[in-house]
C-alpha cells in the first residue's frame, strides 16, 4: 500500500468496477451455488534458496482450517478440519454432505483450456471434483454419465482461478468480493493485528488467503504514521528487524513484508532491511519489499529481496539494475492500478504513471518475472481505495498496455504467482493440481478484457454462490 505524505487524508475516489451486469450464471443451474469454505494455506519460500523447505499443501480436499484464537468464535458452519464436506443434490437443492461423502464431479466438456502457461490446442473435457483436478482429455473422451453436474464448455475458455500477489483485507467480505471475480488465492501484504489475522485466516467463506502479518517499518516513514499502526512492527536497527522477523515466522506469517523508500525518504535502511532479509531466508520465508520509488528498488535488489512490489514513479529504473534483478531472480508485482491512483493524488509533486509503465515495459525486456498483483484496499488516509477483485481484471488490462502479451498477463495472475510465492498445488490446469478454475465466454488469450466475463469460479472443486 503507497501511503500519503503528512497531512495527506483525501482518499481518491474507487477504481472503475470492471464487472459486467447480467450476465447469466453458468448455464443457468442452481445447483452451482453455494456458499464455500476458505482453507488454510500452504506456507513456504518457493525453494529458490538453498536450504528453503518444500511448501507445505493444504490438500486439495481443503482440510486444515487455522483454529481460532481464544476470544474469537470459530465459523459455526466451517469444515471439521479431519473430514471432507461437500454438497451433494437432494430434491434440487444443494446439501451438505456428511462426512466421508465425496463432493460431485464435475464435467466441462469441449471448452478451451488456458492452463496457467499455454492454451492448449484444440478443445478438451475437464473433470474434477474436491479432491483436484482429475483428468484433460481431448474433447469427446468423457460422456455425461460420468459426472453428477456436465457443462457445455463451448465458447469458453477454462483457466486456472486468478492469483492477486497484493491485496489488503480489513473486512471479511473482501474475501468474498475476490472470489467473485475469480480470484481464488489472494495474497495480504499487511494485517493486524494477529487475532484478526487469525480470524481471517478461520473465516469460513471467500477466497483462499495468505499474509505478511504487519510489515517491518521504520519510525520515520510514513507507513508508522498509518492510523493503529503497531509500535512494535517498528526498527531502525539491524537486530531488532532480526527479532521482528522471528516473531512473523512464530505467529505464522506466509512471508516477510519490509518496507523501502529512496534513502533518506524514511524506509528502513539497507543495513537494516538485509538482516530482514538474511534472517527471513534464515527461516526459509520469501521477502517481500514496498518499492514505489527507483532508489527503494535500488535498496531492494543491494540486499536481495525476492519479490519488490510497486513500480516507480518518480524516475526511470537504470539499465543496470534491471540487469541485476534478473541475475539474483528478483520478481516485481508492479502493482499498476494502485500506481495510476496514487500517480494522480501526487500528480502536483511531480510523480507520473509514466514512470511506473515504463518500469514495467523495461523489466519485461530485460526478462524479469512480473507478476499480477492490485493493492486492493479499502483503508483510510492513503492516495487510492482500489476495488477487491473488480480491480485485478483492471490490472492484467494495464499489463497488457505496458507490453505484456495477453497470454503473458494471464501467466503472471496464474502460474507465475503460484510458482515464485511457492503453490505447488495451483496456479495450473492439469491432474492432480487444486481445483480453483475459472471459466470465461470468450478467449483471455486475445483479447484480455474477456477475463469479465466470468461465467463460474470454482474454490478447491466447489462452484461459488451467485457466480455471474
């Protein structure tokens, strides 16, 4: 999140919606909706790093809630963590199956596929159920017997569910506003405090979600002035973001978020920033690091963050750092929709969106992994309220402007995300992965405002309530 200079209140106004109205639900079948359950996720570094664990998979059957604190009541409706819950039809209506139940299987039959990296030739059918993705047959292979509910994929394109790698959620019906857009996994750059954290992650319903906990800040910078920010997220010495950073991986924290401005702007410095990041690759975290300016990338990449989320804004990104982002495999989650609103609150300060599209139209040269992220945020006090899940159709448009091939877009909102934050079980069609699809009317791969014309959302094999 791009936070305001001292004095800064105004909110820009919300991002355009990118949602369509009236379109019909998936060939227009009741028996698609229901209210789903949100999983605990998978925690892990990716394994870019010696010594970095292999992710830990939730299953693809979506067990292991994250238990609630004391205080705050568990979802009375969520999963048992030790049995597997579906819905199965009963007098044409959707009920909960009892334990031991296998959730129905689902037929989408002659659809085109994009599987997180490539469309794949020719039509195919799809079948998966609560346990993944069980088979990609050329089409014609699969009849309707073999599956409780068969939809007509023609026409429509079949992709993984959408990845958003910056989100912030201070509500829980933004998980709900994600998953209506297709976003299946989003991923909190900053939550606080750890009881609401641990409430989010036992919601019960809305998309899948990791997060940061509270990024590491220093005094001076403008995110310590954020309203209830946690005094204790602060430091300025190198030992202290050492203790930090253990207390992220202790209170369960996916990755590391620090925070990085030009030198002398109030980031934490580099000498700080790299004991952040030694220790965090210590306890085989990815580091995530706010950069809205070319010196916080230029801090970023000296002390080898993984991932440097934002695009500058105040100047161009030297050939040479480009250069060094791809030899030490730093990824970029630009972030355009949030620097377009932040680019016009700060427009009278000389900062230009211009910088931020060039940014990523030369990173994209050079062959730096981009990836699909939105900062969607509904706080107060910061230069612009970008919508959840409207917005990340929003952001892969914007990609496409910076020179990014609408099959390139899609990678970075699917596969790319899945790989560079560690999902091994997601982020591609194909058996044996998690069953968060999308299906779209229309082909992504040309033209990539398609992407909202969501038809179903499927969360670990089960439809959405209400998709459009």
């Amino acid at each position: 999140m791009v936070v305001p200079r001292r004095g800064m209140h105004r909110a820009h106004p919300p991002l355009r919606s990118a949602r369509k109205k009236g379109r019909p639900v998936a060939h227009q079948l009741p028996e698609l909706h229901l209210r789903l359950r949100a999983f605990q996720l998978p925690r892990g570094c990716g394994g870019r790093r010696p010594g970095c664990p292999r992710p830990i998979s939730p299953g693809l059957g979506g067990a292991g809630l994250h238990p609630s604190p004391q205080g705050i009541p568990a979802d009375p409706g969520a999963p048992d963590p030790g049995q597997r819950h579906g819905t199965r039809r009963q007098g044409g209506r959707l009920r909960v199956a009892r334990p031991g139940e296998d959730f129905m299987k689902t037929l989408i039959s002659s659809v085109s596929v994009f599987n997180g990296e490539i469309l794949l030739e020719g039509l195919h059918d799809v079948v998966f159920d609560d346990t993944g993705i069980l088979s990609v047959q050329p089409a014609g292979t699969h009849e309707a017997a073999t599956a409780e509910v068969a939809l007509d994929g023609t026409g429509r394109t079949l992709l993984p569910g959408l990845i958003d790698s910056h989100v912030h959620i201070t509500d829980p019906q933004q998980l709900d506003q994600l998953l209506d857009h297709g976003v299946t996994t989003a991923l909190d750059m900053a939550m606080w405090p750890y009881e609401f954290q641990q409430q989010i992650r036992s919601a019960g319903h809305g998309t899948a979600i990791f997060t940061a906990g509270a990024p590491l800040v220093s005094h001076h910078g403008t995110h310590a002035r954020i309203p209830n920010f946690p005094a204790e997220s602060m430091t300025d010495d190198a030992e202290g973001a050492r203790r930090l950073v253990r207390e992220r991986v202790d209170q369960g924290s996916d990755y590391i978020k620090i925070i990085l401005e030009s030198p002398g702007h109030g980031g934490l410095e580099a000498d700080v920033a790299r004991a952040a990041v030694d220790e965090a690759h210590r306890a085989g975290k990815l580091v995530v690091a706010h950069a809205a300016a070319a010196g916080a990338y230029e801090i970023g990449v000296e002390v080898g963050v993984d991932i440097l989320t934002h695009a500058p804004l105040d100047k161009k990104l030297p050939p040479r750092l480009l250069t060094d982002m791809l030899q030490k495999h730093i990824a970029t989650s630009p972030t355009l929709t949030m620097m377009k609103g932040t680019a016009d609150f700060y427009a009278a300060q000389g900062l230009d969106f211009a910088f931020a599209n060039q940014a990523v139209a030369d990173m994209h040269k050079a062959g730096t992994t981009i990836l699909a992220g939105t900062d969607a945020n509904q706080a107060p006090g910061v230069p612009a309220n970008v919508v959840h899940g409207t917005s990340i159709h929003e952001e892969l448009r914007l990609l496409t402007q910076a020179g990014l091939a609408p099959v390139e877009a899609l990678q970075a909102a699917t596969s790319l995300n899945a790989k560079v934050f560690g999902l091994e079980d997601r982020g591609v069609v194909e058996p044996g992965r998690r069953a968060d699809l999308v299906l779209v009317s229309g082909d992504p791969t040309r033209d990539i405002a398609v992407t909202e014309n969501l038809e179903g959302v499927w969360l670990g094999g089960r439809p959405t309530e209400g998709t459009k």
